[in-house]
C-alpha cells in the first residue's frame, strides 16, 4: 500500500482550490444539444448555391425538422463525442428560361448524421414539390452539385463540434503541473468518435475535389421508348442490376453499385451516374451523362419493367437530354443496349 501523499497523483485532488477532474482523469460529459442546433442553423439556413452563369440558384429558406442530441465527453484526457441528427430542410430556387423565370421548391433530407457514418456515407435525398422540365433541372443541379456543398457544411458543424465546443466549454482542463502553459485542444485527427472513423480525412477527400462547372444553359429533349423482350421480367432486370451481365452486353468492364445512392460506370466511362431509385423487378431510376455532354449535365433516366403473359415490356422515360444530342442518344439505347441485350441473351425481337 503506497504511503501517505505518495498516491497515484492522477488520484490527487486536495492541491487544488476547486478539487475537481485533476489531470482530466474524470469522465466529463457536456450537453451539446443546443449549441449544435445553433451551428446547424447558422451553417445551413440561408445556404446558398448558384451555377456558374447564375441561370440556377437555390438556397435553403428553413428548417422543417431538426430533430436529434450531440454530447462531447471527456475521460483521461481524450475527446469522445456521440451526435445524431434527423435533418428536413427546405429550399428554393429559380431558373432563367427563355419564358423567364421559372421558380421551384423543394426538400432536402440528411436523415442519419452521426458518428457512426463518415461524410462522404451521410445519406442525403433531394426533392421537388411539383415536377416538371424546369424543377427537374433544379433536382438535378441539387443532387449532382448542392448535395457535395451541403455535405461540406455539416462538417463544418462536425469539425466545430470537436474543437470549438471542446475549447468554449474547457472540457479539457489545465494539469496540475501545468498552471502557466496554455489549454491546448488536442489536434482534431486526434479526437475519437465512438465509430474510430476519421470524418475530418474522409471530409478532406471530398473538399479536395475539383468543382465542376454545373448547371450550363443548354436546350433539352425528353426520350420515350418502348422495348419488348422474350424473357421474364427477372431476367431483363438481372441484365441492368449485375454487373457481369452488364459488362457482357455492354462488351466491356463495368463497374456497378447496384443500391440507392450506388454509382455505375459504364463503356469505358462514357457513360456515368448514380442510382435515384430501385424498386425491385418494377423499376430503375437514375441520373445519367453521356462524357461528351456539356460539363456537369446529367439528364434523368426512368426504367420501368411491366411483364406480360408472352413478353416483358420495358418503358424508358429520360429527361434533360440535349437537343444536339437527342438523336444519337436514341440510337445508341437501341444498338448498345436493346439491341445487345437480345443478341447477348437471345430474348428475341416482336414484329409488332
């Protein structure tokens, strides 16, 4: 048994005026509910995005929920903080068309902001109040630009959280032999969350992307097609959800992510996008670009899978397509992709 006044110093807090958490050896937990309701609101409310010749613009107007909890703890001298946030925020925007301009509304949803996701894993879902060309334009400008940007200020509010709640509220507290240095924070690469993933490393991939110019004023065509297949509706299905019977009818490597939110690439990269929608063996929805298209364009693509009693019949809907380049984008969905499809699989031609 160690001596009077030769204990563990970890353990000594009678030197002390205000004898508490010596060494910062104590569990500390401070509530930082409120204070990251303020940064949200300050970071996001108002938040604004334009295209590069301003012909679209958004901006978040309010808050239609800001629901959850954030804690920062203390214990042996390390940070340790838990958030969860269920976010429903509203936005605005307007578009420059040759009949004026046009204005939209609608929601943008970050259901699932905690530590247990890194930023580039947050889920975020854009929508618009009444659909049509002109708001399809602005979802797409939201999903394809504004989601990044507004990823970038929720960790903003992340990297806050872990150093300048950590510093307002001195949950770091002065050693006893260290009365006449200053408190540090440690560094934020060494702050821990429950997850022990690096949101700041992960935050620094996407804000070293280079931003792309989005939201080019260009003409645009809408796509109807009808195809028939001889096959199950399974089976045509499994032709765009596989990835090894896409890269056989495509005749080359494809890479796919096959779930809401996945990324595909196809033909060599020239064809790009992420998945909007998947309702199984029912229907596809995706955004998607053609390399050669304007900078940032992507157009909408809607796959629907209807079987019938003899056939399967495939419905495609896609939207924004540049007029310049309707026809061959027509073409191409008939060579490259029907028409392979049936002589890779042998689901046969209608003469009807």
């Amino acid at each position: 048994m160690a001596k009077w006044g030769e204990g563990d110093p970890r353990w000594i807090v009678e030197e002390r005026e205000d004898a508490t958490n010596v060494n910062n050896w104590h569990w500390k937990e401070s509530n930082a509910t409120n204070w990251s309701k303020d940064k949200l609101n300050e970071l996001l409310l108002h938040f604004e995005l334009k295209s590069p010749d301003e012909s679209l613009v958004t901006k978040i107007i309010e808050f239609d929920k800001l629901d959850g909890e954030a804690t920062a703890n203390n214990r042996k001298g390390k940070l340790i903080f838990f958030y969860e946030w269920d976010l429903l925020l509203k936005w605005e925007g307007k578009i420059l068309t040759d009949e004026g301009e046009q204005k939209i509304k609608g929601k943008v949803a970050v259901p699932n902001l905690s530590e247990e996701n890194s930023i580039d894993e947050i889920e975020i879902t854009v929508t618009v109040d009444d659909s049509n060309d002109q708001s399809e334009v602005l979802k797409a400008f939201m999903y394809n630009y504004g989601r990044d940007k507004i990823r970038e200020q929720l960790n903003k509010y992340i990297t806050a959280l872990k150093s300048d709640y950590a510093k307002e509220t001195k949950l770091i507290l002065p050693k006893k032999d260290a009365s006449q240095t200053e408190n540090k924070i440690p560094p934020i690469n060494e702050l821990h969350t429950t997850s022990n993933k690096s949101v700041i490393n992960a935050s620094s991939t996407v804000a070293a992307k280079k931003d792309e110019q989005i939201g080019v004023k260009i003409d645009c065509k809408t796509l109807i097609l009808e195809e028939k297949f001889q096959c199950k509706s399974n089976e045509l299905w499994d032709c765009f959800s596989k990835v090894e019977l896409l890269s056989a009818f495509t005749k080359s490597d494809a890479k796919l992510n096959f779930e809401k939110n996945g990324e595909f690439i196809l033909f060599g990269g020239n064809i790009v996008g992420r998945f909007t929608e998947i309702i199984p063996n029912k229907r596809i929805s995706q955004t998607w670009r053609y390399s050669g298209w304007p900078t940032g364009h992507f157009s909408n693509v809607q796959l629907d899978f209807e079987e019938k009693e003899d056939h399967t019949l495939l419905q495609l809907k896609q939207t924004l397509i540049p007029s310049n380049e309707y026809e061959s984008t027509n073409i191409n969905w008939q060579r490259y992709y029907f028409d392979s499809i049936r002589a890779t699989f042998g689901f046969g031609s209608f003469l009807f």
